[in-house]
C-alpha cells in the first residue's frame, strides 16, 4: 500500500486526569473521504485540533505524507497542504465573500495575479462566484459555508478537515453541502470530516471511524460501523439501526 497521506500514530491528549483522546491511530489514504463519527464529548474536536496542532499533544506523532509534523507549529500546518474548517462559521462580516476567500490563500508561493485565478476558480467551483461582492451577513447560513470551504481551499491543499460541516443546517442545505463534498472529492481533495449527522457521514463517507471517550471503538465502511454493537451502545442507539 502506499504512504498515507495523513497518519495519525498512538496520539493523545490529556487535560490532566481527564483523557479527551487516548491513543489514537488511524491512515488516510489520497482521495477518500474519511470520517470520524461521536457523541459530543467523545473527544472528536479535541483529535481534530490535535491533527492541525492547536491542541497540544501528550504523546504520539502525526505524518504528512510520511513525515512527522508533530512539532511544527499550527501556524506552519497550512503550508504543509492542511485546510480546515471550523465548528461555527468564521467569517469577516464586514468584508467580501471575495475578500473572505482570498484570506484563505497562500501568499508566500504565488503571485497576486495566479491568487486571483485561483480565487476565482474555487468559487465558481462551490457556487460563489455570482456573489462574491456580497457580504457574508447577508448570506443564508449554508452559502456562509460555501464561503467557509473556498477559503480553506483557496490555498489548494491536499486534504481537507472538517469540523461538524453540517451542524445547525436544514435538510436542504445539508444536501447542497454535501454535494459539494462530493465534488470537491471529483476534484481529488481528500477530506476528513468530524460529525455526529449519522445520515450524513453513511451518505458521504467511504471509509469511517468511530470515537467514546478518546478512544476509537469501531472502524470500517459506514454502514458497518453504524451497525456496530458499541457503537450502537456508546452514542447511535434507535437511530442507528434507522439509518443502516
């Protein structure tokens, strides 16, 4: 098999007594979208800022492409091809959807001239490129995070973390969304998606692992894991067996 793109080997991090992950360790390999499935307080956020080394780490290692970043600092993760996305929506109200984008670009590699073809062509590929002179508080909740994905893919990074992408939407902006997971996908982008929406993650993952307290309790395809007695056990219950 070939060398992950991202690795994560026995990673944890403790808050003194309280273990939030404990010994983590999963392989991501180039193209998939991949997923982390919990209830809130499984520890998925806390493995997530640990990944892009907001959070520190007790032990463990994290490679890129085969090599240890598990001392580079968070500033430095973006350069190495990591984009992100937050929980809650992080825009600059009183800029542009344009001006939003292109703070998410790499200005140390290229020119303003090849950032402005960049710029354009992530919007026009997430559906934004028709309002780019609007503001995002003028925006509805799902385009503000259409706006969110072209910033963190304005750089072109290599995988794509997640953080709930879905979280607070309605069933209509869940599908567009997801639709542009998918593209993004189309487009080579591996993802790796933090949620709890189990129709979601079935829907979009190919590859997913499950989290209770910090610990990976069930990995697989996703229907396999949503059908997994612990899994079952730790967080899904009735609607597990809805939605497998």
């Amino acid at each position: 098999m070939s060398t992950p793109l991202l690795e994560v080997r026995d990673l944890a991090v403790h808050f003194g007594g309280v273990k939030a992950v404990d010994g983590i360790s999963l392989s991501l390999q180039e193209g998939s979208i991949y997923g982390v499935l919990g209830p809130n307080g499984s520890g998925k956020s806390t493995l997530l800022g640990a990944i892009t080394r907001l959070t520190p780490a007790t032990r463990g290692d994290i490679l890129f492409e085969g090599r240890s970043y598990a001392n580079v600092s968070a500033s430095r993760v973006h350069h190495l091809g990591v984009g992100r996305t937050f929980q809650t929506v992080r825009l600059l109200e009183d800029r542009t959807v344009r001006d939003n984008v292109l703070l998410g670009a790499d200005t140390t590699r290229k020119s303003r001239a090849e950032i402005a073809e960049r710029a354009d062509y992530v919007m026009e590929l997430v559906r934004i490129h028709t309002i780019q002179k609007v503001r995002p508080s003028e925006l509805s909740y799902g385009m503000q995070r259409r706006v969110e994905f072209a910033r963190a893919i304005v750089s072109d990074p290599k995988i794509l973390l997640l953080d709930e992408p879905t979280a607070g939407m309605n069933t209509n902006e869940r599908q567009e969304i997801t639709a542009v997971m998918r593209l993004l996908q189309t487009e080579g982008l591996t993802q790796f998606i933090i949620e709890h929406d189990v129709a979601m993650m079935v829907d979009v993952c190919d590859y997913m692992y499950a989290m209770n307290f910090g610990k990976l309790i069930a990995e697989g395809k996703p229907d396999e894991v949503v059908r997994d007695e612990l899994v079952q056990e730790a967080y899904l219950g009735k609607r597990a067996k809805k939605h497998a």
